[in-house]
C-alpha cells in the first residue's frame, strides 16, 4: 500500500498555523517597510499563498505583530482564507434591471418635484405681483409738488423755481432739530441761531418787498423753531442737570430766549414779534445719547399752525434721518410742507463703525440713512464731503454754519492789539514757547473725538524735542475718566492720603475702607493709562468758548466730525487752528491761520511755529465769512433748485421711488415690536402713544388686520380666487 506524500498536507498546515499566529499584511499598507526589510510584495489586495509561506518558512526577515491580537482580530484572521481567494459577486440581468428601474423612478420623481416647486414659485409671485400692484394704486402721485411749480418748462434754465425760492417775500419757514439749549450741542446751539437770523433776513425781505409795493409790513412771526420737549422729568435730570430741571416748556423757553439776548439778539428774542418756538413730545434715549420725537411732529404743528399755511411753508430739517428714523406713522414731511431742506450734522456711519457692533450696524444705518433722506426731503445739504451719498441729484456740500458774534469780536480785538503792537514796535520776533497756557481744546471728551492721536502726536512731539507740550482740555463726556488715567498715568490715580499711624480706628474699619478703594479702582481701558510720565495736561471741565480768549493756539486732531463748529469758531477769534488735512476740514484750510498737518512731523513743525509766532490779524473780509449773515445766504443759495435741475429730476424719474419709500416706512411704522427690534427703547411705542394721546383704546392686531398691506393682501386674493373660479366655469 502506497503511502501518502505528507508535503501537501504539511504546507497546508503550515499556511493555516502561519495566518493564526501573523497578522494580515497588505501591501498598500506596508510596502515602504518591506522594502527596508528586503522583502518584495506585490502592490494593492492581500498577500499571497506563495508569499506567506515563504514569510513563514524565512528565518532572516519576517513580519510580525509582537503584540497580542485582541479576541475580534483572532478570531478575523481565522477566516483569512475565505478572504483571499473570495470572488466578486456578479450582478445579474435581473438585479440590473430593477436597479434600473430604481434609478428612473428616482429621477422621475425628482423632475416632478422641481416641478411642483417651480409652480409653487411661480404662484407666490404673482400673488405678490397682485398685492404690490394694488398698493402701488393706492399711493397718491410722487410729483413733489401739487401745482407743478417744480416742473414749468417756460423760462430759462438757470432761473429758481418758485418752490425752492427762499427769498420770497411773506413766506413761513419752520426749523425742527433734534436738540435744545441748555443741552449745548450742535444741534440745539446751531438750529436756534439759523432760525434767529433767517428770523432777521425775512424781516428783511418783508420790509424792502412793502417798499417796492407801498404796503405796510406785517408783523407776523415768520420762523418758527420747533424742538423737542423731555416729558419724563428723569430725562430731563440726565441730561439737563438738576439746575435745569424745568417743570413746564415755559420755563425753558424762556431760558433759550434769554440765551438769545445774550447773543445779543434782542429783537429775535422777543416772543411776540421774534422767533416763534414749538415744542414737541420727546424720549432720551440714554443708550444713543439721543432724543427722539414722540407722536406725529406734523400732527404737532398741524393742530398748532393753520394748515394751509404749512402747504406753503418751507421746512428745515435738521438732521432728517435722525428725525425719521422711529417716526411715528403719519403723513411725509412733502405732504404736509410745500418745500423741505435736510441739513445733515452727523457722521452716524463713523460713530458706528468705531464699536463693537459697527460690522453690521454701520452698513445698516448707511442704508436707513439714505432711505429717509430720499423719501423726506427735496434739498440736501451736507456740510463736507465726508458724508455718505444719499441722493445724488438732490445733495450738495456747503458749510451753512456761522459763529455769533461774540467770537467775531473776539478776532477784532485781536487785531486791533496786533496792530497796536506793531505800530510801537513792541512784538517781538520770536516768542517764549515755554509758557503754558498757549495750547487748548474744548469739546466732548470721548475717544471719537481725535484724543488716542492726541496722545500719539505728544509722544512723537517728546521724541523730536525731548519733552510733552502742555495742553488745556475744556469739556465733559462718558469716556473723561479713562481718557484723564491715558494722559496722567494710572500711578496718580492710585496715590491717596497716607493714613496717620496714631489713629485709633479699628481694624475692621480699615479693612473697609481699603475694599472701597479696591473697587473704586478702574479696569484699564487703554495701554496709555501705564504710562510712568504724565503729560501735562489740565482737564478743566465744560465752558463757553467765548470766554477762552486768552489762548493763542487750537488743536484738535480728530476726524470724526462732519464739520466741526469749535474749529470754526477758534479761527473766528484769530487763534492759530492745527488740525489735520481731512475732507470733513477742507472749508477751514482756505483761512491763513488755519495750519494742516498730513504727518507728525508737519504737526510738529506746525506747533512749533504757532508756539513762536503771532496769528494773522482778522481781516474785514474774513470776518464775514463766519458771520451768520453770511451762513443764511448759503443756505439759501445751496437751498434754491433752478429749472434745469428740475427737468433733470423730473426725466431721471427717481421721485416715484422716493414716495414709495416713504409710503412703506409709513406702513412698516404701524407696528411698534419693529422699533423695539431695531433698538427704539424709549421711542419704540410710538403707535400706543399716538392712540392714548387721542384718546383711542385699539390693539395691534386691529391696527393690523385695518393697514392698507392686508387690505392690499386681501384684495389681491379675492380677485385670484374670483378669476379662477370664472376661469374653471368657462372651462365647465
């Protein structure tokens, strides 16, 4: 009997002992080892049957795991053989066919869908065709005016039309603001002597028109300044003070006309034959640092002034998109008055881009600004182009501020010792630039304001001359104890009494008092604060201009400002102005004692100059360029739109989109939760306080289902539905 051969066998053992015992290699996974090794193992699958045992049966290179294989991977390697030779499965024509079959109903499916989807669209737009087309039926005509005064084509083109003309004699101009003395900010100082000298021209107008005509001059009050008025008495404690806590708008009517005396403007100070005062519901918003109206403003003055008289009137707006940005819903400014002028004070998009939140609120605020200068106003003056473009065929530039008198005097008076001094030979050909006290500014005290490059250009003035100019800051504001530590250093602010050794106090009292003054020291805001040297800087807390005619040199670097009224009013006094080449200062560099600076070596240079040298005497003719007088006829000039400008509107054919903005503010306004959503605060109930204020009790959603936009809603719906179903019955 035959034996039988053993090496089969055996290699089969072999094979099967060698994969329990080794892990799986594949050659994707270790082919670079291998070749280090020496071994050779063919690229991509599992390894071979040949290959593994000669792995198995070398003795000079072998791949191994030493470490022990977890019970899943044993016992996965005990089917290896399975693994290896494991085949492929073929698809069958059937199984392709019903895979087919899948995929066509799948794509089917997904036509018929986007189609029902496309349908959907489709139907959604022309239902919101329908609504818009029936609320665009319901607005009135977007002509500016209603007698086509604007749109006369008779005459030349260079003449004013008649609506725009402010020179027309027995004609009412009324002056909104945003602001009221005793707040002093530009838009209560600058709005309340605008109407006194428009107050004055008109007079003017009125008496050299009677003289013409031979008719008496009428004694009528012509302007009209209308501001608002804090109902809650807390607002008027925040931001009037306590020592102006007025209890009736009386009383503070009487301190604006008393500050206008002052001002020496006698006549316009006079209630029955000077400037007429109105006054409308305000909120201060302590968030903002704003004051905005409460109720319809034109409702105001509609129940207070005749009202053919206001379609007429000219209307100054000051600030408008300040003035409209939580209006109360109501008729538009170009409705209610006959020709509307926005004055644009504010560089809102700068002071919103400088915070935290300024990446989407300074985009949101340029668009809300434009939307509500282009639905409210004919004229827009900004006064440097530093401003955003709002409308670009109703804006222009133009510095339609003046300084009173006061400052004007000031310069006078400088020039007359100048020209004293050098008729005696006594000025000297340089000065002492030593002596403090030459060097101020006066202003809010925020960091808007220009005082972190403040701080730079002392730091590069101590660099090129080894020492800090001293400087006298006039002014208040949130940010002026932080901005105190960045010029003094925080090493003064931590220095206190030293406590008497031989006091009897307990220690328990002490301890108090050292946690109080833990917690009254402030976090640091700014690097500057750990300065070691102080700059020599004097915070001397807020007061008039006027009264600051000692110094000799203004600086101030900021750039924040539309146009700031402080410089204009130092160059006024015949003081030496330093601030640097911007856009918003380009009206103060055409004035000689104005000095620019691109870089802080000009600064430097400038200062240096100023410190050692006199200003140049105001001159006549310079001195009216900051007269009032002077700023009222560029307003009217700016203010006047002759016949070709309005043919260019009326073929540019933009008055139809302004209307429509401010008929869907209007409709948007009816609903307070937008205001408070947009950051309204105190003036977000402006519909609830409108109802109260009449008397009327009516919910949100009455006011709702009652808008002219569910109404448009409706209307368009019953119309789709009634022409369906007359379309089904023609098809029936």
């Amino acid at each position: 009997m035959a034996k039988t051969p053993a090496g089969p066998w055996c290699m089969a053992i072999a094979i099967l002992l060698t994969t329990i015992s080794r892990p799986v290699v594949k050659a994707s996974e270790l082919h670079a080892p291998a070749h280090k090794l020496g071994i050779h193992l063919p690229r991509g699958g599992a390894v071979l049957v040949s290959t593994a045992l000669e792995q198995a049966m070398s003795n000079n290179a072998t791949i191994s795991d030493n470490s022990n294989p977890s019970p899943r991977r044993r016992k996965k390697n005990r089917f290896i053989l399975f693994r290896i030779f494991r085949r492929k499965k073929r698809q069958t024509p059937a199984r392709h066919k019903v895979k087919k079959k899948k995929n066509q109903a799948a794509a089917a499916f997904t036509v018929k869908m986007n189609e029902k989807l496309e349908e959907a669209r489709r139907t959604f737009l022309d239902r919101m065709a329908a609504v818009s087309f029936s609320l665009i039926n319901q607005e009135r005509d977007a002509i500016v005016v209603n007698n086509d005064t604007f749109f006369q084509f008779d005459g030349d083109d260079d003449d004013i039309t008649p609506q725009s003309d402010l020179l027309q004699p027995n004609r009412s101009i009324f002056v909104v603001t945003t602001a009221a003395l005793p707040w002093r900010t530009g838009t209560a100082v600058n709005p309340l002597l605008r109407a006194a000298y428009l107050s004055r021209k008109m007079k003017e107008i009125n008496k050299n028109s009677s003289n013409q005509t031979n008719t008496t001059t009428s004694e009528e009050q012509m302007v009209t300044l209308v501001i608002p008025w804090l109902e809650l008495e807390e607002d008027r404690i925040e931001l009037y003070g306590n020592n102006h806590n007025f209890n009736t708008s009386q009383e503070q009517e009487d301190y604006i006309r008393n500050w206008l005396r002052g001002a020496q403007m006698k006549e316009e100070a006079d209630p029955v034959n000077g400037l007429r005062i109105l006054f409308y519901p305000a909120r201060y918003h302590s968030g903002l640092k704003s004051i905005f109206a409460m109720g319809d403003i034109c409702a105001t003055l509609r129940n207070q002034t005749e009202g053919s008289l206001l379609s007429n009137a000219v209307c100054v707006l000051e600030e408008p998109e300040h003035l409209n940005w939580y209006r109360c819903p109501g008729e538009g400014w170009t409705k209610v008055f006959g020709f509307v002028v926005g004055i644009v004070h504010t560089n809102y998009v700068e002071y919103a881009s400088t915070q935290i939140h300024g990446l989407w609120t300074a985009p949101a605020i340029q668009v809300m600004s434009s939307a509500m200068i282009r639905a409210y106003c004919h004229k827009v003056i900004k006064l440097s182009g530093v401003l955003q473009t709002y409308a670009p065929e109703k804006e222009c530039c133009e510095n339609v501020h003046g300084v009173r008198e006061d400052f004007i005097q000031e310069g006078r008076r400088r020039a007359l010792a100048a020209a004293s001094r050098s008729a005696t030979n006594s000025a000297s050909s340089e000065l002492d630039e030593e002596i403090e006290g030459q060097v101020y500014f006066i202003g809010k005290i925020l960091w808007a304001k220009g005082f972190e490059q403040m701080l730079q250009l002392q730091e590069f003035y101590h660099e090129c001359t080894g020492k800090y100019f001293a400087i006298d800051v006039y002014g208040s504001g949130p940010e002026e104890g932080e901005i105190k530590r960045a010029f003094h250093g925080r090493k003064k602010s931590w220095s206190g009494e030293e406590s008497d050794s031989e006091s009897d106090s307990d220690t328990e009292d002490t301890f108090r008092d050292n946690l109080k003054k833990l917690k009254s020291i402030e976090v640091p805001k700014s690097l500057y604060e750990w300065r070691r040297k102080p700059i020599p800087a004097n915070f001397c807390g807020p007061l008039d201009h006027a009264l600051l005619g000692k110094y000799k040199t203004f600086v101030n670097p900021s750039t924040s400002e539309v146009l700031c009224t402080t410089t204009f009013e130092a160059l006024a006094m015949g003081k030496f102005v330093i601030i640097p080449v911007h856009e918003s200062n380009k009206f103060f560099l055409q004035f000689p004692n104005c000095l620019g600076y691109r870089n802080k070596w000009e600064f430097a240079a400038n200062l240096r100059w100023a410190l050692t040298h006199e200003p140049e005497p105001l001159t006549p003719e310079l001195a009216k360029e900051f007269t009032w007088s002077a700023a009222t006829d560029r307003l009217i000039r700016s203010s006047a739109i002759t016949r070709r400008e309005a043919k260019e509107r009326y073929y540019l054919g933009k008055a139809k989109l302004d209307e429509r903005i401010a008929y869907f503010h209007r409709e948007l306004g009816k609903h307070d939760a937008l205001r408070r959503v947009l950051g309204g605060g105190p003036a977000s109930n402006q519909v609830r306080y409108e109802l109260e204020r009449q008397g009327l009790d009516q919910g949100n959603s009455d006011k709702f289902a009652m808008s002219s936009f569910v109404k448009a809603i409706k209307s368009s719906f019953i119309s789709n539905q009634a022409a369906s179903s007359l379309g089904s019955g023609s098809t029936a």
